[in-house]
C-alpha cells in the first residue's frame, strides 16, 4: 500500500523536529541508543541553557502562587515544559508520554522528579485550570503550575530554554491560535538544561534518559 | 459526557447498531471509505477542547471535508492539522516572545523582546483549521497526534475513558458516514 504524506508524520513526530534543531546548529547526541548507558537519547547542546535565577509563581495547591525555582530539588529533576490547556493533540500527547515515563521509575527515583509546566496563555489559563489539567496526569505534590500574566517575566522564561510561543490575533468570538515550542526540558539542580526531548518521543525513551540523569546526579552531586 | 453513556445504552436496548448506519460505507463497499480505530483523547475536567482521531482508507479516492459530534458533547467541530513552525497562526499582528536561543543566565536584565529576535528557537507548534483531508485512491490516511485531528471545541462535559462519541463524518464522494469514538488513553 502506498504510503501518504501524513503516514509519514508519524516518524516526523520525532524526526522533524530533530532535523530541524540540528539544522539550527544544536548539536544532537546519542540519537538511537535505547540501552541504559550514560549516553543520552534526548538533545543535548553545547553549551546548555541555563535557567540561572529564573523563578516563576506556582498555583499548584502546595504553592499557592508562591514563586519556584525553574531548577531540580537537592539531586533531582524539574522537568519543564511550555504549553496551554485549550491544546488538545500536542500538549496531552507529551504529558501522557512524561506519566508513562514517571511510571517506569521506581518511586525513591521518582520522588526526586519535579514536573513543571509553564502556561503561554496566562489569560485563559487561570491557576485553577492549570492545576486541574496536571491533575489529570500527574500526582498532587509532583507537579507545579507556573503561570505569570507579567509578558516581561514569561519571555525570559521562553529565553532561559530557547523557547518562544506565539499567541495570534483572536477572532470575533475572542478565541486565538497558539503556537508554542513544544519540548520537554530536564532541569538539574544547578539550573543547566541537562536534555530535551521534542514532541513525539516515546515515554520509554524519555525513562531511559530520566534513570540515567537521576543516576548520574545522585553519584557525583557536585558535578 | 454522563448523558451519553445513557444514550448508548438506550440505542443498543432498541437493538440499532449505531455503527451500522454507516455500514454501507465502512466497510469498503460501494463508497470505498472505510473508517477504522476512531479514538478520543480522555480530557481534563476543565479542558474545552478535545480532539479525535481515526484512520481512513478509500479505495477510489475521496476527501473528508466536515466532521461533526453532537452538540451536546461540543459546541464546534473543526478537521485541525497540527502544524510546526507557527504556520498555524499569521504573523501579522501577533504578540511573539522571545525565542533566542541564548543560554546566559543574565535574568535579571531589562528583557529584550523588542529586538529583531531571528527564528533560531525551537521549532513552534500549533493548529490550524484545514477546509478537508484528501484521500488519494487505495491509500490510507491516519489522523494521530502530530498530524490531523478532529477538533472539539466548547466541549460541554469531561470526556472519560471508555466514553462513546458518535462521528458524523461527511466525504465529498461516500457522502455521510456515521462512526463512534472511543475514549482511551494512548
Ligand atoms: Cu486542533
């Protein structure tokens, strides 16, 4: 059977946007290695961002809109990730790809992993909309709302990863596009963005990556 | 989506098989479109919008050109592709972040979103609203996540797992054919 163009899309969910950011003169790592080495399967550039002093209000219940460092606790993770919840295909896509990554780790591991997603649409994504869409996919306690309506603030934060989204010109009932980068990013502790992983890259590659920081983290903690 | 699970019940009690109203035209008959795997995204309680997917095969060739849910479940329904780049919206008159891809750590500083930023960010993802989906003769087409979806918009209730929604889907060629989604996890 001949194959579409849009049959193709199924390996461009992981491909493209690989393509496109080692067009851009991101250097990939490690592309395909599935074993449980040190090597990692996600992005890695050189030099990495850093997330610096970058902190953001929190209105998850633990938080209350008390602002978070955009960092891993002690020798853990904050995994970040910018998106809005009126996104029905990518964004869940990805959190439902990240719950079954977190299910892979066994608890003590996932305990020291933070999830963190970021609203591009602070208007419509009000701090109770944001806590219940992470609800639906992560426990109470793992995960951080962070949402500012300070523009200034949310572009830093787009800057500090490399990021950028893009709100159109709404229409006459009010309802505009988004558009927004769409990588998962992993944080360590000293706020260096150790790998990120593009849309569509399976849940067991992004575990695979995740045991291999974690582990690397908790042998050399000064690293 | 509570009121549906009553109403399948009651449709299934008549002993109509909501699916074959359709059948002519899904199973690769006449109509040559056959539809298979139709799949709905469980939803967050506060989501407004949800999206659909399945998978479409036509033996002559023909184009998906509407798609529609009961207004009970969804206000709007639209056939969305997802696109990469920020194709999805106009560039014109938006408001656009930052999306250098500088990695200081200088936070502190004045912001500088009034620069001439180039497009060396991440790659962007959206949506955007497509007037049909062809299906060339004797290939299949998929809607997944990344690519087309049908979009639910002014979603009145949750959609849970183990939910049906009954599709209308109509093709330039097969004319109506009438689906159920499912609601699953991926
Ligand atoms: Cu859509």
């Amino acid at each position: 059977m001949e194959v579409l163009r849009i049959r193709s899309l199924t390996f461009g969910r992981v491909l493209v946007p690989i393509l496109l950011v080692a067009a851009l003169a991101v250097i990939v790592t490690g592309c395909g290695s599935d074993d449980s080495s040190t090597e990692l399967n996600g992005i890695t550039r050189v030099p990495p961002a850093k997330t610096g002093n970058l902190s953001l209000p929190d209105y998850s219940p633990q938080s209350g809109g008390k602002k978070v460092a955009v960092r891993g606790n002690e020798d853990g993770l904050m995994l970040v990730y910018f998106g809005y919840t009126s996104c029905p295909d990518v964004c869940p896509t990805t959190l439902a790809d990240l719950r079954n990554a977190l299910a892979e780790l066994d608890p003590a591991q996932r305990e020291r992993v933070q999830v963190s997603m970021v609203t591009v649409d602070p208007d419509r994504d009000t701090g109770r909309v944001l806590n219940g869409y992470l609800a639906h996919f992560f426990e109470p306690g793992e995960y951080h709302s962070l949402r500012t309506t300070d523009q200034a603030l949310l572009n830093r934060a787009d800057e500090a990863f490399g990021a950028s989204h893009k709100l159109g010109k709404p229409d006459a009932d009010g309802n505009y596009d988004v558009s927004h980068t769409a990588l998962l990013y992993a944080v360590d502790p000293k706020g260096t963005v150790e790998v990120e992983w593009p849309f569509g890259t399976d849940a067991d590659v992004i575990a695979d990556d995740l045991k291999t920081l974690l582990d690397n983290n908790s042998q050399n903690p000064d690293a | 989506m509570k009121k549906l699970v009553p109403l399948a019940t009651v449709v299934l009690a008549l002993g109509i098989f909501v699916a074959a109203c359709g059948s002519d035209d899904s199973d690769s008959g006449s109509s040559g479109v056959e539809v298979t795997d139709v799949w709905a995204r469980p939803t967050t309680p506060t989501a407004d919008a949800g999206a659909i997917y399945m998978t479409i095969n036509s033996k002559d060739g023909d184009s998906l050109t509407a798609a529609k849910v009961p207004s009970s479940i969804a206000g709007m329904t639209q056939i969305h592709e997802t696109t990469t780049d920020g194709e999805a919206t106009s560039s014109e008159d938006s408001m656009e972040s930052g999306d250098s891809m500088s990695s200081d750590d200088s936070m502190g500083s004045d912001d500088s979103m009034d620069s001439d930023h180039s497009m060396e960010g991440g790659s962007m993802m959206g949506m955007k609203e497509v007037s049909q989906i062809d299906i060339p003769a004797g290939e299949t087409v998929t809607l997944e996540p990344g690519g087309f979806h049908i979009m639910l918009l002014d979603l009145k209730g949750q959609i849970k797992a183990g939910d049906t929604i009954p599709v209308t889907l109509t093709f330039e060629k097969a004319g109506t054919v009438e689906v159920d989604a499912t609601a699953q996890d991926q």
